[in-house]
C-alpha cells in the first residue's frame, strides 16, 4: 500500500505556471511525509487563479523556479505509483513544466482518484475533491496544495479500504482502468481499456 500523492496549483490556465505544489508518500497505508513548495513559474498571475488558491506573486518572490526545485522533486517520483485527483491536470502540469525546462520526463506509473471515484461512488451528485472528502469525512482546505494531495492519497486509501485491497495498482485493474504511465520524453493517459471491435458480419446477396 505505497503510492505518493500530488497536487499543483497554476499562476494562469498555461499548464507550464506550476506556482505550488503539494507531495505526500504514504508507506504501508500510512502517511510518513509530506512536503510543499511555492514555487516561482516565471509567469504572469492571473487573478481568477490568485482568487482560487490566494498564491500571489509577493508570495513566490525568491522561491525555486521549477527547474531549480526539480533535483529534489525527481527523487520523490521516479519509480513510484503517483496519485492525483484529476490526474490529467496534474499530470499536464508536471510535463509542460520539463518541457519548458527541457528536463526528461521521469518514470512512474499513475492513477486518478477522480475517474476512480466516479466508478466506485455513483451516487455521490459530484466527484470533486471536496464532495468525495465530504463523503469520507476528510478534512479539506480546498486548493491547498499539501492539503488537496492529502485528501487524494486519503480517498484512495478510503476506496482501497471499500474493495478490501492492498495493492493500488490492483484496484485499478479490478475497476477496469489502466494505469496511466510517465517516461522518458513520453506519456500515456489511465483510461479503460479500449473494447475491441466486432467483426462485421458478411452477408452473401442472394441471386436474382
């Protein structure tokens, strides 16, 4: 039951304005650290991103750009099962953040609570972070960036306890999904399995 849980918040919707971020390993079930970082995205704010997280720009003055920070992040990453409640953000983020730096991608396999959550919880009205950490009893201060990837490594923790597994990675595969995976200049989405289409069957013409 080890996974690392992340989270980022952006200065502006490009996905290369990582401004915090938010990292907790859980070992054997449990949470032993948790790290966070302001970081300084060497962009403009813009301010229906400040009204979401409160990040502002005097706050990130003299903190890491990514690529500084990225020698202590890489470590935490490599080789782990990384979680993230919409993982397609996150994930975005993390790759337009080495792109712009022209950094290699590390390589990890990953999962999203949200897709997760959708499948597991249907009859919850939404699949946000804050309505699945409501259903659970998770304390949140929403947008937060440690507190958003605690409450995601807590809801799969609460899913895992559901299905009764201690494995992540089985979970997924028992609820359909594929890991999503990152590597080496490349990338590949956790999705469902495509089905395979069934072969047309031919129909002979009847002579005349």
């Amino acid at each position: 039951m080890n996974f690392t849980a992340i989270d980022f918040e952006t200065a502006n919707a490009n996905r290369s304005s990582a401004c915090a971020l938010g990292l907790v390993e859980v070992r054997a079930g449990i949470i032993t650290k948790e790290h966070v970082w302001l970081i300084d995205p060497e962009q403009r704010f813009d301010g229906r991103n400040i009204a979401i997280h409160g990040i502002t720009p005097s706050m990130i003055h003299g903190k890491p750009t990514f690529s500084e920070l990225w020698t202590q992040l890489e470590p935490l990453l490599q080789g782990q099962v990384v979680v993230a409640h919409n993982a397609s953000f996150d994930m975005s983020v993390l790759r337009y953040c080495l792109d712009g730096a022209s950094l290699d991608y590390p390589d990890f396999q990953y999962l999203c609570t949200y897709i997760l959550g959708k499948k597991m919880l249907t009859h919850l009205p939404s699949h946000k972070l804050n309505v699945i950490s409501a259903h659970f009893g998770i304390p949140l201060n929403h947008h937060d960036a440690l507190d958003d990837a605690r409450a995601s490594a807590a809801i799969l923790l609460k899913l895992m306890e559901q299905e009764q597994h201690s494995d992540p990675l089985l979970l997924t595969s028992n609820q359909g999904y594929k890991t999503g995976t990152m590597y080496n200049r490349g990338y590949t989405p956790f999705s469902a399995p495509k089905l395979k289409k069934k072969p047309a069957l031919r129909t002979s013409r009847l002579s005349m």
